[in-house]
C-alpha cells in the first residue's frame, strides 16, 4: 500500500472563497482522499468544494460552531468512508499543502511509535509589505524537535488515527486554541508532538487591517484562559505562566500604576516603565532568535498591544463562562464586513 493511500485529510472552512478551492486542489494533488467540513458559510464554499472533495459535510447551525467541531465531524465522515487510514491531515481552508509533508509525517510516524501528531513548517503567504503578514510570519517560527509549549502547535497537523480516538478528537467547546489543547490532552495520555524539518503549508491570514489583528488577539486571550481553566493544574501547566502574565501586565500593572496616582502625586505612574522594558526585552529575544532588527522591534511593538488585547480574551472568556454562551469570535475580512464578529 502507497504511503498516500493510509492517510486522509480533512479540510475546514468558513466563507474562504477562492482560497478553499486552491486548498482543496493542493490536497489532490498530494494524493489524499479528502473531506471538506463547512461552518455554515454564507458565500459559496460548499459549491466550490463539491468537485474538489470527496465528501462535504455541512455543520448543522444550530449547535454552536467552531473548528474544533469541524474537524471532528470531518474526521467522523472520513474514517466511516476509510476506516483503515492510518493517519489523517487536519488543513485549514486558507493553507495550501506542500505535497511532501503527508508522507514525511506518516514516516515519523512510523519510525516513533510514540509520536501522536507531527506538524511540519508553516510559512505565510507573502501578500506585499503588510505588517500583519510579517508578523503572522514571526508568530509561526519554533525550533523542530518534540514540543513542549502547545501554544506553538497550530490546527495544520497530520495525527495518528487511532490517538485521535483515544482522547475522543477536538474539544467542541473550545472557539479558539482547539488544536493546542488537542496536544496537551496528547501530552497527558503520554503521547509525543513532534516538529520535522519539512515545509507542511502555506497559510493566508488575510489580515490586513489593525482591527482584524485586533480581534484575533482577542480571541486568542480566550482561548488562552479556557486552556488555562481545563489544564493549567495539570502536569503540563498548560497557559499558566500566560494566564498569570496576561493578569499582570494587563489588569495589575495598570491598576497599581493609574489608581493611586493622584495621592501618590504621580509617583505610582513609574510602574509603567515596565512597558518600555517589556518591549526591550521581546525585541532582544526576537534578535536572538535570528529575526532582522525591523521584524524584531515590530514583534516587540505589538507585544504591547496584545497584552491589552489579551487581557480583553481573558475577561470576555470568564463572562461568557458566567452566562453559560458559546459563540465563535471573527476576525477575518468578510466576517468583519458583514458584522459577524
């Protein structure tokens, strides 16, 4: 049997348009059966995919939607249709697949047993000099090897059928930070996440404006608390160095600074140096990691405001934890457009 032929992927999308016809077509031509699970978009994903896909399976909207949920029911359609696939492709709809890494995870794979999920390297789409597709760009460096920090796997990643079923797939409830929490669950069980030296995708952010950037970085603060809430006890300590970093610079810093600034004459407003030194201390990190002086004060620059904006994740995540809600939050183009975010 080809390596091909023991891996299926399933795609995900939500009003991706022409990118979803170009993802679709980069899994065809990796050779691999495909599924394509669809949010409920309001554009004309499903039509474009019909052709592409060998299954598409539509998500009821009824129930809350997230990518978690996506992946899920597509694996569930894939493997009824192929139950002897050994290992399925999780792609984004926005992400081309270098046709090359499918058979150099399922290798990994088949020479460490041990090894649940292998990711590859993700690049970004070069779309002119956005800053937003730079710093996309500096957000998907990490070293290969085994990971340890899960915030550094992404939803791109090729899993071993019969580990997904163990710890039973993706989280549904999770909007955001799904597929991070998917390794940790891994990590748990006693399974190995691997990075290999092999190009995986080419994503498309299709950020292009600074309150898109923003949302995101919200949502990325949620996502950041509930792993924190589902796992930060754990042996791992998922998120718990964030979560208490993201209090500090987003909740204490500026309450100890501003609150008692008018009977302390002002003299409390010195604890707001630690911003200048935080982005000191990024933009020296980002150097050391081998980025250019411009990519590294840019990381630096935004840091500061994703502390704000993170703060914003943490606090929507526990008000919505208190009313019981559940609901997606948008941050790409059309969805800004439309309202949905």
């Amino acid at each position: 049997m080809s390596a091909t032929a023991r891996i299926g992927c399933v795609v995900i999308g939500r009003n991706e348009g022409d990118r979803l016809g170009a993802a679709l077509r980069s899994v065809r031509a990796a050779g691999l059966r495909c599924v394509y699970a669809d949010s409920a978009s309001s554009d004309d994903s499903v039509a474009i995919a019909r052709p592409l896909a060998d299954l598409v399976v539509e998500l009821d909207p009824a129930t809350p939607l997230s990518a978690a949920r996506g992946r899920n029911e597509g694996f569930a359609a894939l493997t009824r249709q192929w139950p002897a696939l050994d290992y399925v492709l999780f792609l984004d709809g926005d992400c081309l697949l270098f046709p090359e890494f499918p058979t150099a995870g399922a290798a990994t794979m088949d020479a460490r047993p041990e090894v649940a999920i292998v990711v590859g390297t993700l690049v970004e789409k070069p779309t002119g000099q956005s800053i937003y597709t730079r710093l996309a760009a500096l957000e998907w460096f990490s070293e290969t090897g085994d990971i340890r920090d899960f915030g550094n796997l992404g939803g791109i990643m090729l899993v071993r059928a019969a580990d997904f079923r163990s710890v039973g797939g993706f989280d549904p409830h999770m909007i955001a930070g799904e597929d991070s929490e998917f390794g940790v669950r891994q990590a748990l069980a006693g399974r190995v996440v691997t990075k290999i030296d092999c190009p995986m995708a080419e994503h498309d952010a299709c950020i292009t404006s600074f309150r898109q950037w923003w949302q995101r970085s919200i949502r990325a603060g949620h996502a950041l608390a509930q792993r924190y809430m589902k796992h930060g006890r754990s042996p791992v300590h998922d998120c718990r160095r964030e979560f208490y970093r993201t209090l500090f610079w987003g909740l204490a810093v500026p309450l100890a600074a501003i609150v008692p600034a008018w009977w302390t004459q002002g003299l409390s407003l010195i604890l707001l140096l630690g911003y200048p030194l935080s982005f000191a201390k990024v933009a020296i990190a980002g150097r050391r990691r081998g980025f250019s002086l411009s990519d590294a004060l840019l990381e630096a620059r935004f840091s500061l405001y994703h502390k704000a904006a993170n703060m914003i994740g943490l606090a929507t995540y526990f008000w919505r934890r208190s009313k019981g809600a559940v609901r997606i939050i948008e941050y790409k183009r059309d969805a800004i457009r439309e309202g949905l975010s």
